[in-house]
C-alpha cells in the first residue's frame, strides 16, 4: 500500500526532497516538448550528412563555390553572390571595402569569375568589370596557420595588382582574423542568404532547391552556432542537467 510512504517517495522524491534518478528520468522523457522538437529537427534526411560531409572544409569550399559562381549550371546567375557579399558589407565595420551594398544591388555579377584552390586560396572572386578581387579563406574545424592570410593578401595583390581588394575569414562564429584586413564572417550570414533565396520569388529549379535547403538545414544543424538545434540543446542541458549527467554517467 503505497499510501503507508511519505508524500516525498510516493511523487518520485527521497527522504531528502531530492528527486529520485528514476523521477527525473522520467520528467526528462515524458512530455519534454523541446526533446521531441529536437528530434523532430535532426530525424529528417539530409543528403549532405548522408554524404559525411558535415565538417569538411574542402566540400563546404565546393559547395559554395558553386553557389556563387554565376557562371554555374544552378539558375540562380548572381543572385546568392549578392546576397552573401551584401550581408558582408552591412555586417562589416571596415569601410575599406571595394563597394557597397548599394553597388551590389545595382551591378550586374553576371561575368564574375570564382576560382578554387588559386594559390591554395580557398575561394577567390574576381570581377574584371568593376576590377575587385575578394579572396576568402574558409575555416570549419580548423583554424589559421603559417600566416595564411597574409599571404595570400599578398599572392591576390601582385596578380592583381592595380585592383581593389578584400578578404574575407569564414567561420562557424565569425572568428577574429590575424590579419585586420580580412573581414570577420560568420556561417550565420550563408545560412541567412540562403533562406532569402529559398523564401523570396526567383524561379529556381526544384533539383536545385532541394540541393540548397539540404545545405541550409546542414548548416543549421552542425554549424551555425546560433541555430535552433544549438538553442534547443543549451536549454534542455539547462532543464534537464541531472537526468543528462545520468545518461551520459551510464552510457
């Protein structure tokens, strides 16, 4: 007859007070709305994981190297290029930058050229109409080395010598270069020009609207440090600490 114990054991609580493990198990998988969100957000196919290349800087390099080369069978011409260099220059507070955004919405990117790999540089944007070259170095789980950004400042600024010139440092949280000429990007700006592609009215062909959401939602799911999923992590852990501790104390 359970009614003999004290209130506390009969509600999942010891002598003390204290929840018991099972109790806060319990509370833990039951009715845990932000459990199943989090579930429901990481059940969904996603080509990019099935391809395991979640944290390969040389596939996140191709991918969006394809997506700003207007030149590229995609369909878009320059439309995710000016979306991502636009988001650069208002989130940007160095002003020497080779244009504005009010240039990126009135200029025609359509014979912008993208290049992989040109001196080991990542990805380097060249527009010979406007003559600015944009170099941009890509960092997932790795960071800078050897001055790899001065260098390659200095590789881009003798070829084209004469042009205007930015660098560009792209990571996860927008990390703080070592060379201050280099402006500081977050992977939350791709993952912003993505959804204003995939929300807005342009005509994009399903193949390849499924290609850039399947990146969107990569992105949102293991990079993109501000992201759902990362917020929904950090409050459960908050809510849910002990019967975590458990789990991972029993794994």
């Amino acid at each position: 007859n359970v009614s003999r114990y004290p209130i506390q054991v009969r509600c999942g609580m010891g002598l003390d007070g204290q929840l018991s493990d099972q109790a806060v198990l319990e509370t833990f998988l039951i009715e845990n709305p932000d459990l199943e969100r989090l579930e429901l957000l990481l059940d969904e196919f996603n080509l990019f994981e099935a391809l395991g290349v979640v944290r390969q800087e040389l596939r996140h390099s191709d991918f969006l190297g394809f997506l700003l080369d207007p030149r590229q069978p995609h369909g878009l011409g320059d439309m995710f290029l000016t979306l991502f260099l636009r988001r650069v220059v208002q989130s940007s507070d160095l002003e020497a930058l080779p244009f504005s955004a009010i240039d990126l919405t009135l200029w025609d990117l359509a014979e912008t050229e993208v290049r992989r790999e040109w001196r080991n540089i990542d990805l380097l944007i060249l527009n010979r109409a406007h003559r600015f070259v944009i170099v941009i170095e890509n960092k997932i789980g790795t960071s800078e080395h050897s001055n790899q950004l001065q260098r390659y400042r200095e590789a881009a600024s003798r070829e084209f010598e004469g042009w205007q010139l930015a660098g560009i440092y792209l990571t996860p949280d927008g990390e703080i270069p070592s060379d201050p000429s280099f402006i500081p990007c977050s992977y939350a700006l791709v993952h912003e020009a993505i959804n204003t592609l995939l929300e807005g009215r342009a005509a994009i062909g399903e193949e390849v609207r499924s290609a850039i959401r399947h990146y969107g939602q990569l992105l949102q799911r293991h990079v993109v440090s501000d992201s759902e999923i990362a917020a929904l992590c950090q409050r459960i852990y908050q809510r849910h600490k002990r019967a975590l501790d458990l789990i991972y104390e029993h794994r």
